[in-house]
C-alpha cells in the first residue's frame, strides 16, 4: 500500500502577493477550508486549525513563510505533537505567470499519515463548507476585506 | 455521512502495525499470526489481537489452518478504504478552487479601487 505525495497546480488571475495573502492568513484559510485558525504567519510558529464549535483542533506548525513565494506547514502530527516530524507537510509554490499567479501545491509524508487527513476530511467533508453556503458569502468578506483600512 | 462501520474502518487502519500487516498479507497472499509474527517486532499474541481487529471491519477474512486460522486480505473491503483516502485528493482540489475565487475576487477589488 504506497499512497504518493498529493501534487496540485492551478493557475489564479491575481498577483502572488494577493495569492501568498490568501494561501497563508488564517484569515483567509478559515474561508477556504477551516471554521477558525489560529497562528502568526512566521516560520515555527505554532498554532492549530479548528472545525465547528472546537469539536476538531488540529495543532499545525509553520514551516516557511517567504512571501511572495512560499508558504509551507506541518499538520496531522502523530499524537497531536507538534515537534514531532511524523505529520503531513503542506507546501504552496507560487510563481508569476502572465498577469497572474501559478499555484503547485504538495503534500508530502502521506503514507503514514494519510490516513489521519483522510479521517479529518470524512468526519469534516468540504461539502459541508462548499460552494452552496460559500459563494453567497464570498460578496461581503471581499466587501469588508476591501473596505478595511 | 459517517457510520459506524467507517469509524471502525479507519480505527482499524489508522494503526501502523495493522497496516504493515496488511502489506504483508498482500505481498504474500495469506498468512497466520505466527507467520506474520516471524517478520514484524510484535509478539504472536499482538498479531493474533490485530488480525482480530482486521477481521471485524471486514478487512482480512480468516479460515480455520490447523490450530491457527490463515488470513487473507478483502480486497473490495480495502478498496473502499483507500477510496476515502483518495477523497483527500478531490478535498485539496476543491480548497484551490475556493483559493482562486478569493484570490481572484481580491485582486478584482484592489484593480476597481
């Protein structure tokens, strides 16, 4: 049973710095897969992704932040420790492409620990924070985002 | 939606040996606890409980060998748990979709004003 490395690329009409902003603000991630996060966007800083009323805390650790260009952390640590390597290393690559931005994203350590993501996504699947409740609400929090000072 | 089943399901592969287990037992075809027991750090008695595990969640079926039972791994059973593990994939997908929509809509914002 040997489950590779999930690797994704997708092409986003928005300059990196926009990009970088949105892969890596828990602000941002707690609109595109979390309910709430919590950490300081700084290499080791240590910090957790919550599903619903605190019912799933999954403590992360960033790995790298150099803006506008890469952004990696560690989650799904075995044991829930956070020093430990044995946990999935997520990893966005942001290149200028045209007028936009190329995103490669990997996830690496899977083998072990794939089935640990696999079980958090079973319990939490995306539908429930998919494009029916998400794209009404997308209007104003770019609003709001845009209007903030 | 989650059943019981699933949950019991991932218990049982959530676990290292159990797993090292299975990729014995599909390399070789079939085996018993005490063959399983010659290749891995565990004791024959660890692996007789782990087979036990396996074999509730419908993963190994086991068939009477003397006085121990031979194992061999359901393949439909197993499929179906590494079909939940390639949902991560199709999950990641549709996180980067989701990036796009607001990175794109950002960006759409900061070029108006």
């Amino acid at each position: 049973m040997e489950y590779g490395s999930i690797e994704r690329e997708i092409h986003v009409d928005a300059s990196p710095e926009v990009v970088f902003e949105v892969v890596s603000r828990p602000e941002h991630i707690s609109q595109w897969w979390t309910d709430d996060a919590r950490y300081d966007v700084a290499p080791g800083a240590v910090g957790e992704f919550v599903w619903g009323d605190r019912v799933q805390v999954v403590p992360m650790r960033v790995v790298s932040a150099e803006p506008p260009r890469l952004f990696s952390f560690r989650w799904c640590h075995n044991d829930g420790d956070v020093d430990s390597a044995d946990s999935l290393l997520v990893t966005f690559e942001l290149t200028p492409s045209g007028s936009g931005t190329t995103i490669r994203l990997t996830e690496t350590g899977f083998r072990e620990m794939g089935w640990e993501e696999a079980k958090v996504a079973e319990h939490y699947l995306d539908h429930s924070t998919g494009w029916d409740t998400f794209v009404p609400r997308l209007g104003d929090y770019v609003a709001r985002l845009v209007s903030a000072p | 939606m989650i059943t019981a089943v699933d949950d019991d399901l991932w218990s049982a592969v959530g676990d290292p040996t159990r797993r090292r287990m299975l990729d014995l037992l599909l390399a070789d075809g079939e085996g018993t606890a005490t063959s399983l027991s010659v290749r891995l750090p565990v004791t024959r008695q660890a692996i007789a409980k782990h087979l036990g595990v396996l074999d509730r969640v419908g993963l190994v079926h086991g068939t009477p060998a003397g006085r121990e039972r031979r194992y061999r791994v359901d393949e439909a059973q197993l499929a179906r748990a590494v079909a939940q593990l390639s949902s991560v994939g199709a999950a990641w997908d549709s996180r980067l979709r989701r990036i796009k929509l607001i990175a794109e809509a950002v960006q759409r914002a900061k070029d108006i004003r």
